[in-house]
C-alpha cells in the first residue's frame, strides 16, 4: 500500500470490509500508528486495555486481522512463536533472525528485487514481498 497509513485509512478499509468503526477499533489502530516498532497482539491488548479496560482480547486480535488483510499492516514471524506487527507503510525492510541468539536484524526491501524479479520472469509468479523474517545464524553465533 503507498503512502502512510492513517487512522481515516484504516476506518475507510473497516468500513469496506463491511465491519463498524467502534472507539475499540480506533483505540487499536492508533495504539498500533503510535508504537514506534513491532508490536505483539499481546503488548497491544496491553496498551488499549489501559485505556479501555473492558476490551477483548479478541476485539484487538480480529482488528489486527482485519488490518492485515486489507493491506494496511503487516504481520511478521520474529521468532518467539509470536506474530509482530506494524504499518505496511514502514514495511520497507526485512529481517535476519538468528537462531543461536535471538538477535534480529533489518535489512533493506531492495535487497530481494532480484529474487522478486526473478520469480517473475521465470515462474510468472509476482510475489508479495513485503516484510520477511529470515532465520539463520548471525556471526557471533556461527
């Protein structure tokens, strides 16, 4: 998606997806523009139940997925056996995840356009490359 995401994007996509924009959902969504990195589900219900202390953790869960699948976040493995999440507008990246240490990291979207284009002129096949997580070991643990 282009551009930066905004909470009157993310209530527009809600709304086209036929759900109600609730304070809930806003609270969710500007607690997520706000978070200066990743975010878990979890730290996420953290941060709006503080606000709103009768919030669901399934409220916030199924507006992450909602977000996600209209494109407007995105939803990375970093290890931990917990999904992280962030505005697809700061997407721009990828991450090196080591196995021995846990350290993560970023490396630039650019890296992978040959992969991409690859995949495209060989395979017909146009990937969604938008934010990986690319487990390995880093030098300190080889």
């Amino acid at each position: 998606m282009a551009g930066e995401i905004t909470t009157r994007a993310a209530a527009e996509a809600l709304q086209a997806y036929g759900y109600r924009i609730t304070p809930q959902r806003m609270m969710i969504v500007e607690q997520l523009l706000a978070a200066p990195d990743h975010v878990t589900a979890e730290g996420l219900y953290e941060e709006v139940k503080r606000r709103y202390p009768h919030i669901s953790f399934s409220t916030v869960y199924r507006t992450l997925e909602l977000l996600r699948d209209s494109g407007l976040i995105t939803q990375t493995d970093l290890g931990g056996g917990r999904w992280q999440y962030h505005p697809a507008d700061r997407a721009g990246h990828h991450h090196l995840v080591c196995q021995g240490c846990g350290a993560v990291s970023e490396v630039p979207d650019g890296l992978f356009s040959e992969v991409h284009r690859h995949l495209q002129e060989t395979y017909g096949f146009d990937a969604l490359m938008t934010h990986y997580a690319i487990y390995g070991r880093c030098p300190r643990c080889r």
